[in-house]
C-alpha cells in the first residue's frame, strides 16, 4: 500500500509542474487572439498535422535523429579515445592543451561558413558542426579524468603486472567514467542546440530547417510545435542517458551511498 | 616542472578577473540607452512638433534612397521624425509592427501576403521598389563559369540556391522554368546567404544561385553568366519591396499613412536628382567601397502601386500551391 501511494507520489512529482504549466499557458491563451501565442490545443492540433506524418518523419524528423545520433557517438568516441591519449602522457597534454582551450572557445556557428567551403553543404557539414562543439566536454573531462587517476591505485595494478589494454580497460578508465559520464551528458544537449543550428545554413530539409520556416511563413502554431517537439526529445535522451548511466555507473554511486551512510 | 601550472592559472585568473571587470561595466550602460529610448518615444504631442515615426528596413542597398532622404530633411518637411530602424528580415519586422516597436516596415509583398493569409493584421500602404521591366534586372539566377546551363529548361534537375526558400524567388524560377519548357517540381532549392553564394558556385556545390545586385556583377565579372532574370522573365516589374503597417495604423491615424506616402514619393523624386547623396549613404550606412557604390544598380523607386503584378504573384502562389488559397489584395493593400 504504502509502495503504490509513494509511486503515485513520485510520478504527481514528475508530471505535476508540466501539467501546471500547459494549464496555465492554456488560461493565459484562452481568448488570445495573437497569432504568435496560440493556445495549446492549437499547438497540440499542429503537432499532430506537422510532426506525426510520414512525409515529415521520413523527409525531416528521422534524418535530423540520425545526424544528431550519429555525430553525437562520433563526439563521444573521439572525445574518449583522444582524451585517454592526452591524459595518459604527460608530454600530449601539456602540448595540446592551450590549443584545445583555444578551439573550445570558438563557437561552432561561426565555423559554417567555413565548413561549407570545405566539406561542401551536405550532412558531412552538418555532422561537423555538432562534433566540433559537443566534443569538447567528453574530451577536456575525459583528460581529467584518466590524469586525475589515484596513483596508488595505478601503483598497485602496476605490481599486479596490470598493464597496456588491460590497465585502460580495467583501471584508468572506470576510474574517470564518473567525469566521462559528466561531459557526456553535456555532450547531448550541446549535440541537440547544434542538430539545430547546422540546419539552419544551406538546407532544405530537417527539424532545424523546417523551425526556421514555419516561422517565416507566420504559421507559430507550428513553430512552437517544433519547439515542443525539440524539447521532448530532449526530455527522451536525458532519460536513456540516465538508465545507461546507472548501469555504468553503479558501483560509483554505490559506493557514494556507502561513503554517505 | 610544477611552476607551469601556476603559471597557467595566474594567466587564468588574470583573464577571469579582466572578463568580470568587463562584464560588471555593461550594466551600468544599459540604463542610459533604455533612459534615451524613453525620451524619443512619447513624441506625438501637439501639431508643431514634428511627429515621431519608426520605419523598419534591411540593411540592403535598396535602402539607401530612404536613409538620404532622411537625411536631407525631406521627412522633416512633411512633418516627419522620422528614425530607420535596422531589420533582419519581413518575419522578424512583422512581431515589432504588430506590437507597435515600429510603424512601418519596408518589405517584401510576398511576406506581407503570407502574413494576412495568416492572419495577421498588416496592409500594403505604397510601393518602393521594383524590379526592372527590360535590360538587365536587379536579381538574376548565374552560374560559374564554364558552366553547361544556358536556358533556364537547363535548371531542371540541377541543384539551386536561394536566400529563403518558400519566397519570390524559387517561385518565379519555377515559373521561368516551366514556361522554357523545363520541369519546376525538379529542382532541388537549397538555401545560401547571398555573400555565401559565389564561393558555393565556385566549389561545386550548387549548380546555380538565384543573387541579387551587387552580387551578380560579381559573378558575372568573374567569368560567370546569367541564366534568367525570374522576375522579369514571369513578372516584369515585379515589386521587390513595398512599405507596410498594421491595420490598425491605418484606421486610427490616416493622415500618418497619407504623410509617409507623400514624404516617400517626394523622397523618390528628390533622389532622382541627387544621385550622389544616395550613394554616398551607401558608403555611409552600409560601409560599401566607394567604387562599388557608384556602379551599383537601383531598382525602380517607385510609391505606385502595380496591383496586377501583385495580383499575378498571387496566382502563381496559387497555382504552384505556395499558399492554400490566394489573399485578399483588396483590403490587403491601403491605396
């Protein structure tokens, strides 16, 4: 009993401020005759009509999501793979480091012009612009992380003859996955603002794409139907992001709560 | 060995400490400017005073005539204050209309009718500018050099570029394709910035750009040709840009309305005869080299109104299915 009444009460908790404020949007809007703040059930209906067809899935949605996917896990494996180079030698890093600071200060944005040049304006370009901005935060913690190992830690899988694949496989990297995870999830939601932004340059297609024209051709209750729709599937990563987290990193939050306790 | 790091973050927070200290300063700016806007605002006191008007318009060449006559004082003399305000583009002058930031916007027809189908409250009160009826026109569709399209049939198929997809420009190419023969549902628009356009020709990207003037001179110049000129090709004179406003403008202060059309016409034909003085703005407002400012091309400035190429923009919206229904050009435009 007391089981079901505290599930009921945590899933009131997740839905409760959302479900405020779509109330509070649809009283707000409720005579509203502004064409730029429609009123939800309008959104909702353009929703529906907009997003839920299979023209737009096929042609917008889905390869918006596999961009976004794809140069998402491009960013992760080169931000692990790089930073576990990095943060392992000493030299590398102290090489490289000012450097990345200086390309980490850059905003994507300001490169499009410049990739479309060179990569010319198909999804190569757009796969570009969300690595070059979302790389960062799984590089530069990934660095810290795999430098900030505990040396005894290092010292005594060194004198288990711990070593080479094995040591990065076993020690080095389970010991940074922790800030790994941290600029991960940074990673994502920088990944999804660029998703959008690279569509928003010499394109004809896309969720970004199609954000920018409806708002062009005035008709915002779709507009905002893209907005919502931007943010769910925000709402979707966070969650998978959180159920891979805690598989990975069980024994880390395991071991906080034992720390705590 | 162990110094560096110390050094790094001296240099670290050094530079933390100079970007505070910068931006701890902008605040203490923003009133001042917020103090300036309130002063100017309420200015639509009594008859003498000139009455405070804010008209919207891009930062384009097209402008140039409207920043000189301001200058010049030929607003002042209809009884005008009247202050340009920048703008980025017809949809994003359209909330700062409605919400009344701004008076008047100057724009192009195609967004004003896109924006009444909508819903919107907005009128066409004059014309100001026009594409040209014969010769070259002010926009044109090239390509590179050496490249095999001659005709505009020869577009079917081929990659082209825009600035905005969904406006005049893809639908007059469509037109201007289908009416040589080609098939318009065939090409594939993409959507460039204009300055962007050449160097995208040029690495192969796009197979032609759609570009206005200074741009197709450019092009041109380089060894690339002109295709076809879409408005003049499917509607010659086609208006480029027509001054807007709100309905509401409109009833409530007519006399208003009828000013800015008397001033702008007077404007047009005081710009006529100090050629100069525009294109010295153009220098002034829009930072152009002077050589490409004296050899730049104007489109017709013009406030008369051609409601049967308006008209016919609207049929081809229609008939390639650009809106759903064609809009109300009589209580669209305010004459």
């Amino acid at each position: 009993m007391a089981a079901v009444r505290r599930s009921l009460v945590s899933i009131a908790f997740v839905v409760g401020l959302p479900a405020i404020l779509v109330l509070a949007w649809a009283l707000a809007t409720q005579d509203s005759t502004n064409l730029y703040f429609p009123p939800p059930s309008r959104v909702l209906d353009a929703f529906v009509t907009t997003w839920l067809s299979p023209d737009t899935l096929k042609d917008d949605v889905l390869p918006s999501l596999s961009r976004f996917a794809i140069g998402v896990l491009l960013s992760i494996v080169i931000g692990i793979v790089a930073g576990t180079a990095i943060g392992a030698t000493p030299w590398l890093r102290a090489l490289l480091e000012p450097m990345l600071e200086f390309f980490r200060a850059i905003p994507p944005v300001v490169l499009v012009p410049v990739l479309m040049l060179v990569l010319g304006i198909d999804d190569s370009m757009k796969l570009a612009v969300i690595v070059s901005g979302s790389v960062w935060p799984v590089l530069l913690n990934t660095i810290e992380g795999v430098r900030g190992t505990d040396p005894v830690l290092v010292d005594t899988s060194r004198s288990y003859r711990v070593r080479g694949v094995l040591a990065y496989r076993y020690v080095v990297l389970p010991a940074a996955s922790p800030q790994i995870m941290a600029g991960i999830r940074l990673c994502l939601s920088i990944g999804l603002i660029l998703m959008v932004i690279s569509e928003m340059f010499a394109s004809s297609s896309g969720l970004g794409y199609q954000i920018v024209f409806f708002q062009r051709q005035y008709m915002v209750a779709e507009m905002w139907s893209g907005i919502l729709l931007l943010g769910l599937i925000g709402v979707l990563v966070a969650a998978v992001f959180q159920l891979v987290e805690r598989r990975v990193l069980h024994w880390y939050h395991g071991s906080r709560e034992v720390a705590r306790g | 060995m162990n110094r560096r790091p110390a050094l790094v973050a001296a240099l670290v927070a050094t530079l933390t400490l100079g970007l505070a200290a910068c931006s701890s300063d902008s605040p203490s700016q923003s009133p001042t400017t917020a103090g300036a806007d309130a002063t100017t605002a309420p200015a639509d006191d009594g008859d003498t005073a000139p009455q405070a008007v804010t008209i919207g318009a891009l930062t384009i060449s097209e402008t140039a005539p409207l920043w000189a006559a301001v200058e010049a004082g030929i607003f002042t003399e209809h009884g005008l204050d009247v202050t340009v305000q920048p703008i980025q583009g017809g949809a994003q002058a359209m909330p700062a209309l409605i919400n009344g930031d701004i008076d008047f916007s100057i724009g192009q027809p195609f967004g004003a009718m896109r924006a009444s189908l909508q819903g919107l409250d907005v009128k066409i009160i004059a014309n100001y500018a026009q594409s040209l009826t014969e010769g070259d026109d002010i926009n044109s569709v090239v390509v590179g050099a050496g490249s095999a399209i001659t005709s505009p049939a020869d577009l079917a198929g081929k990659k082209v570029s825009v600035n905005s997809i969904g406006a005049a420009g893809d639908l007059t190419i469509r037109a201007a394709v289908e009416a040589d023969g080609g098939d318009p549902s065939s090409i594939e628009f993409v959507e460039v910035a204009f300055p962007d356009a050449q160097a995208q020709l040029d690495a192969g990207n796009i197979d032609a750009a759609w570009v206005p003037e200074p741009f197709v001179s450019i092009i041109v110049g380089a060894g690339g040709a002109r295709v076809v000129d879409p408005y003049q090709a499917t509607l010659p004179g086609l208006p480029t840009l027509v001054v807007q406003t709100t309905g509401k403008t409109v009833t409530d202060d007519p006399e208003l309305v009828d000013a800015v059309r008397d001033a702008l016409t007077e404007a047009f034909a005081w710009a006529a005869e100090n050629d100069d003085a525009v294109r010295q703005s153009l220098v002034d407002e829009m930072k152009l080299p002077e050589p490409a400012a004296a050899n730049l091309r104007f489109p017709t400035f013009s406030t008369e109104l051609d409601v049967d190429v308006l008209q016919g923009l609207s049929d081809l919206a229609v008939q390639y299915e650009y809106f759903d229904k064609a809009p109300d050009l009589d209580t669209l435009i305010v004459e």
